[in-house]
C-alpha cells in the first residue's frame, strides 16, 4: 500500500512510484464495480472542482465531469474563451483566486510548465489533463483497458506508431517503464521522443525489468507487440501548414491489417482518440481533398476490428480519472 496520495497533484506519471501508480489502477477497477452494480459513491460530497480547458476535449472533460458528479461534487467547466487566465490575469493570480473557491483543478492546455506552475500557486491538488509533453490520465485508462484483456501487463510489449514524440507517446513510455511493459516507440528519426526523457525511462525500465526500445523500422517494430497504439499526426495547438509534412512522414506508420498481423497473434489495437480513421470528419475529409487520403493513422477496418479495444479504453477514462480524483482530495 502506498503512502498516501491525499492533498498531491498528478502532473505527469515521473512523479509517482509504481506502487501508487498500481494502486490508482486497482482504486478504478472498485469505482468501475461500483459504477456497474449502480452503488451509489458520493464519498466527495460537499467539494467542488473547476475544469480549465485551454484546449477542445470530448472525453476529458465528459470523464471529469460524470466522475465529479459521482462522487457528489460540483464541478464547474471554463472553456478556452470564457476565463481571464493568461490574458487579463496572471497564471499565478489565476491559481491562487481558484484555489481558494475549489478543492481540485483540472487543466488542459500548452506547456507542461503551466500546469506545474498552477500546481505551485493553487494550494489544492491540479491534474493534468493534457499538455504538449504529457497526458498522464490517459495512460492509466490505457493500461486498464490492457490489463482488462489480457489478465496482467507486466511484460507485454507495447508499441506506439507515429508521431512517437507526443503527449501520448511520452507518457506511454513512462507508464511502461513504471509498470514493467516493454515499450517500442516506432516512428521517423524526426518524430522520436527527447534523448533526456528516453534516458530517465530506460533507467527506470531497467529497474522494473522490460525495456525502451526506438526504431523506424515497422517489420522490426511491430514483431512480437501485444499492443499497437497511435495516435494523430498533427497534435492540437500544431498549425494547420504541417499536415502535409506528417503525412509524408508519418503514413508508413500507419496501422493497417498488415501492421496488425506482424504483431502478436491476439495482439489488440488502442487509440487515445480522437481519430482519423474515415472520412466522417470536417478534418477528415479536408485532408482527403487536398491530399487523397481516406483514412490517416489506423485504417477503418482496424479501428473497427474486434482486435480494437477503443471504446473499452475511453470508458475506463471516466473510472480512471475518478480513482485519481478520489485519491488525491479524500
Ligand atoms: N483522449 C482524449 O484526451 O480525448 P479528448 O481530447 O476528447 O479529451
Ligand atoms: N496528441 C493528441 C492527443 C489528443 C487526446 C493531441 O495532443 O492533440
């Protein structure tokens, strides 16, 4: 059991052990049971969170939302126009004057460095939900979902596609090396995740016995991989004029049939979504006009295959982003 975690903010997965991490983890396989059999879990009641949204979200902010209201929260939403933050007011007068109405804050938005700073100034736990460099809630849903399926995860071989320098690929690499997943980041030299970051999770994987593993091969990379996870091209608050750079570089990582047959017989496909797998998208059919493609970083038919445990995934956001809530404000 760990130490506590009451009063702690969760910024980016670096900062928890593998045992707080696992029992985040065990802390939402209780709340999902509970969900299921309708027990009732209002173990907040009285408290009050506020979500602060730089950045668009569906499940997100719909898992902060659900989870806060479960545990008998009140929960209030700023969406990226409608507070003062950045523009007539500081960051750190921001969090102060939050801190003092709310018990919790979410932020999603730009520089890891934001939600570090709102954390210092607030006095009340900040989770992140999403910056440039992490997405750290996500992972925990991702590892759920995995261990859901396959009855453990320790030692399975994960491997991310694409963009492999993201919020999402980074934070799967630390939630690996944490967890004792090997991890295989598959992608352009370009696209590679930062040699600092790659060196603290080699470490830590060294110590929890799996491995770091870059490669721009995708024969060599998908072999033996019981996970194939991507992700977007162009990540939010990236400008419009790179989408046709990526496509060049990034559609030999696109997950298709071939990608998932290379990999593990049984291996499953997971995507943080949201994603361009057809051409039911604004986004989506723009970039099939101007460039022709009908569908970006997985193909349809894998998005919709029963190997795809996308929908399992966003579900356990909700679970997820509960246990973390319930565990940091209890
Ligand atoms: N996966 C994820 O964070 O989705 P949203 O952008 O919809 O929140
Ligand atoms: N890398 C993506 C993740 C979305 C959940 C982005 O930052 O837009």
């Amino acid at each position: 059991m760990p130490r506590s975690l009451s009063g702690r903010s969760f910024l980016k997965l670096l900062d928890f052990s593998t045992e707080e991490i696992q029992y985040l983890l065990e802390l939402a396989k209780d709340f999902k049971r509970m969900k299921r059999a309708g027990t009732p879990h209002k173990y907040l009641a009285g408290k009050n969170i506020v979500l602060l949204f730089e950045k668009t979200s569906t499940r997100t902010r719909c898992s902060f939302e659900v989870a806060g209201n479960d545990l008998g929260m009140g929960v209030t939403y700023l969406d990226p126009g409608s507070s003062q933050m950045g523009k007539k007011e500081s960051l750190e007068d921001t969090a102060k004057v939050l801190g003092r109405m709310f018990d919790g804050i979410e932020y999603r938005g730009f520089d890891q460095q934001i939600v570090e700073d709102l954390a210092k100034h607030a006095g009340v736990p900040v989770w992140n939900g999403l910056t440039t460099d992490f997405h750290p809630t996500q992972m925990l849903a991702d590892v759920l979902t995995i261990e859901e399926h396959f009855g453990h995860y320790k030692g399975l071989t994960m491997v991310f596609m694409g963009d492999a320098r993201n919020n999402v690929a980074n934070s799967l690499m630390v939630v690996s090396a944490k967890l004792g997943i090997n991890f295989v980041a598959c992608g352009p030299k370009d696209n590679m995740p930062e040699k600092k970051l790659v060196d603290t999770c080699k470490k830590i994987a060294k110590e929890n016995g799996c491995t770091i593993t870059l490669t721009e091969d995708v024969k060599k990379g998908t072999k033996n991989a019981d996970v194939i996870y991507t992700d977007i091209w162009v990540s939010m608050g990236e400008p419009d004029e790179i989408w046709e750079q990526r496509i060049k570089l990034l559609s030999p990582y696109q997950v298709n049939d071939a990608v998932m047959k290379n990999a593990n017989p049984g291996a499953i496909f997971l995507h943080c979504l949201p994603s361009f797998h057809d051409l039911e998208t604004t986004i989506g059919k723009d970039i099939h006009k101007k460039f022709g493609l009908p569908e970006m970083e997985v193909t349809d038919k894998v998005f919709r295959s029963p190997q795809s445990k996308v929908f399992d995934e966003a579900e356990n956001r909700m679970h997820t982003i509960k246990a973390v809530m319930y565990a940091t404000l209890k």
